[in-house]
C-alpha cells in the first residue's frame, strides 16, 4: 500500500451514505436484464488521464504534483503502478486500459522502449494478480512523440511507419500476456493538416495494410480479444481518416475487414462529429461491429475534446439503451477516458470523479433496462413503420420497379397524408424513465 490514498476508504455501496465517497447507484451484484450490474458495465479506469496526465493544456504547464514525476524512469513508473492498482482496488474497478508511452518512459532506443515495456508489463502481471484487476484493452501512443507529427500508418515516412508497426507489434504482445480482452487503435495523427502536402490515395492504401497487418498477427500468435477502432473526426489534425462510424465502416467494408475490426466509440468523439453519442452506437449496432466505448462528456461551450466524467443520466441512459438493446458488452466495456480539472489537485478528486461517473452510468443502465423492458419505445418504432409488413408492401421494396409502383399509385389512387412522428410524446415517455 502507498499512502497517495490515506484517509480515504473502500468505496461501497449505500445508497443511505452522507459521503460522496459511496456508491447509492451501482450496486456490483444487483441484476440487470438477467447479469450482474458489474458484468454490464464492465467498468474501466483510463491510465492515460488518471496517471499520465500532469494537468498541463494548451496555454499552461502540468498542475498536478504527484509522488511519481518525473516520469522518466522504471522506478517511477513501479511507483505509478502502485497508486494506480491501489485505486482500481478502493474503485472496485474491474478492469483498466493504458496505452504503452502510460505506463513506461520513454527509453535512448526502440530497444530500450521495448524493455521497459516488457518490465512494466511484468510488474502489472504481479498486480493484477494480486488484486483480480483485468486488463479491458491496450493500445499504442503514436500521437505524442514529435515522430509522429506527420502520423504513424499513413505517415509520408516509411521510416515512421516501420517504427509505428513494430510499436503496435510490441503492445498487442503486452496486451496478449496480460490477458487483455480487446486492443484498440486510435489514429490521432493519421489525417492531415493541409491538403497541399498529402496524398489521400496513398495514405489511404498504408492505413488499409497497417490494419491487415494488425489483424493478421493477432490470428498468428492467437489473440482472442477483438481489434478497435476508435473513430474521431479531428484534433489532435485538422482532418483524421476515422472521422465516425459511418467512415470506419466503409473504410472496412472496401478493404474487406468488416468482419475482423469493430469499433470503440468515445462519447466526446461523437459529439465532435456532429453525432450524438446514442447515434454512433445505434450505426455501429447496425452495422455489428459494436465493441466497447470510452465514456466521459464534452463541455458543450468547448470546440474541443474536454474529457470530463459523465453526469448527465438521460444522455447516458440512451447510449446504454443502445447497448442493451444490441445484447450487451462481449469483450468490450465502459472505459472512463475522463480526467480531472486542472484546478482538481487532491487525490481524493481523483477518486470522487470515478465514483460519481460510476454511479451516473448505474442509473443510466437502469433507466434503459427499464425502458427495454417496458417496450415503449420498439412498441412505437414498431407502430411507425407497420405499414411495411402489408404483403403488397414487401413485395413493392423487394420486386418493384419504377414503373410496377407509377401503375399502382395511379391505379390505387394513392395521395399519402403526413402522420405525426410523435417526438414529443416519446420524449416524454423517456422522461418516465431517467
């Protein structure tokens, strides 16, 4: 044990507490929709924000003052590890993610950077063991490094990309060993800044055998986690060539990795789509390549991605509706990439951010199991479009032509008259529920 945390107590459930340090929402053993509440959530702490970040932003230097900076050494990051899993364990977090630049410094050498890897990922077996803590996923930082400021798979660099395979080769090993459930790729470097200086077409055709490659080693060393894509439309570029759902499918669908490659759908990436977060579920449910999902929220006064922890129960209430509704998590969960305000320095903030996110998600999965259960809202969809199910209706979609449907709307004397859509009272019907 560290004493990062003294003071503060294993986090339970008692929806009577006078604390906020408790859970009145998620309770780990409730059933929901026939599973433990804790197996639907399947909830994640984010490394990367919770250890890694500093506090710094664009206009200013790190604010946070924590027991392991400088992050340069192997020392360092054991001591890291030690407050990390020591969290997991006050949270009762069933599982974590890290990206490989997380959770070991950076070394002289590729060489160097692989060992401390290897090193690290030795020390978090001992951990995990210990604590029951899983890995959720892993992934590689091809984004900090100033040798990927042209990007990584699409980079005009063949040196780069090189550097960049042999990245990911070494992380899905790490993630392999520690048991990890999926690996994701997030390519905030691979789009452009000007089109003056890019071949799309190129690029294009690198990104497509970067992801063969990936998914062709994960079949040779027998890797049973699912392969991600976190799609975002743009920063840290101007442009990136995962800009939604809708564009990692037909990235997928054209290189015919539809069926190896799902997706891992931020609720901040979303709404810097123009989405909102339920509508990039729904697409990817659709399209069944629905994996796991980063959850945090935007400051919708911000152009940019803030990463704060969810508080808003309706909104997360319709993503999980989505998720419910597409079966659930498999390999996948709700990873927290959120992080603290930089003016929230105690540890204890660190701690009172995953507990209240952890809560607001409870209530949210609650509300959309409810709603399920209910069918409300399938009962209206259902209503909506029933005039579909007429045989003569089918036959139209499936065999009609332009001229069989001009004869019948002549024929029939058809003069469609606009039925409501109903928005408001389905809004209504929701408020019931969250």
């Amino acid at each position: 044990m560290t004493n990062f945390f003294d003071g503060i107590e294993q986090i339970r459930y008692d929806p009577s507490a006078e604390t906020d340090l408790a859970y009145r929402h998620y309770n780990p053993d409730e059933i929901v929709m026939g599973k433990r509440m804790e197996d639907q959530l399947r909830f994640a702490v984010a490394y990367w924000h919770s250890f890694a970040w500093e506090g710094g932003d664009p206009f200013g230097g790190r604010t946070f003052d924590r027991p392991w900076y400088p992050q340069d050494s192997m020392e360092m990051a054991r001591a890291k590890a030690d407050v990390a899993f020591e969290m997991f364990a006050l949270l009762g977090q069933p599982f974590f993610c890290f990206h490989d630049a997380d959770v070991r410094p950076e070394g002289a050498s590729f060489a160097e950077s692989q060992r401390n890897l290897e090193e690290i990922v030795d020390y978090f077996g001992e951990k995990m063991e210990a604590t029951g803590t899983k890995l959720l996923w892993g992934t590689a930082n091809m984004f900090t490094h100033r040798r990927f400021m042209a990007g990584a798979a699409t980079n005009p660099d063949p040196d780069v990309f090189a550097w960049s395979a042999a990245t990911v080769k070494n992380c899905i090993d790490a993630t392999k060993k520690l048991g990890g459930q999926n690996y994701v790729l997030w390519g905030g470097r691979e789009g452009y800044e000007t089109l003056l200086n890019t071949d799309l077409v190129r690029e294009r055709q690198q990104a497509k055998r970067f992801l063969q490659m990936v998914v062709d080693y994960k079949h040779k060393i027998g890797f049973d986690g699912a392969i991600l894509i976190e799609p975002k439309p743009q920063e840290p570029s101007k442009h990136q060539y995962d800009y939604d759902v809708n564009t990692v499918y037909s990235f997928l669908k054209e290189f015919g990795l539809e069926g190896e490659v799902k997706m891992n759908i931020e609720q901040g990436h979303a709404i810097l789509a123009g989405h909102s977060f339920e509508h990039e579920l729904a697409m990817a449910a659709a399209f069944g390549i629905l994996g796991s999902i980063d959850m945090n929220r935007n400051d919708y006064q911000s152009g940019w991605d803030t990463d704060q922890f969810p508080n808003s129960v309706p909104e997360v209430a319709l993503a999980y509706y989505e998720i419910l509704k597409a079966g659930g998590f498999t390999t996948g969960g709700t990873n927290f990439d959120a992080k603290l305000r930089r003016q929230s320095l105690d540890p204890v903030d660190l701690i009172a951010g995953h507990v209240g996110a952890m809560d607001v998600c409870a209530r949210g999965l609650k509300a959309a199991a409810a709603m399920l259960e209910d069918g409300g809202l399938e009962k209206a969809r259902a209503e909506r479009y029933a005039g579909w199910d007429a045989p003569k209706n089918r036959d139209m979609l499936e065999n009609g032509t332009l001229e069989s449907i001009t004869e019948r709307v002549l024929t029939e004397g058809i003069d469609p008259e606009p039925r409501s859509g109903r928005q408001e009272r389905l809004e209504n019907y929701i408020n019931r529920f969250v």
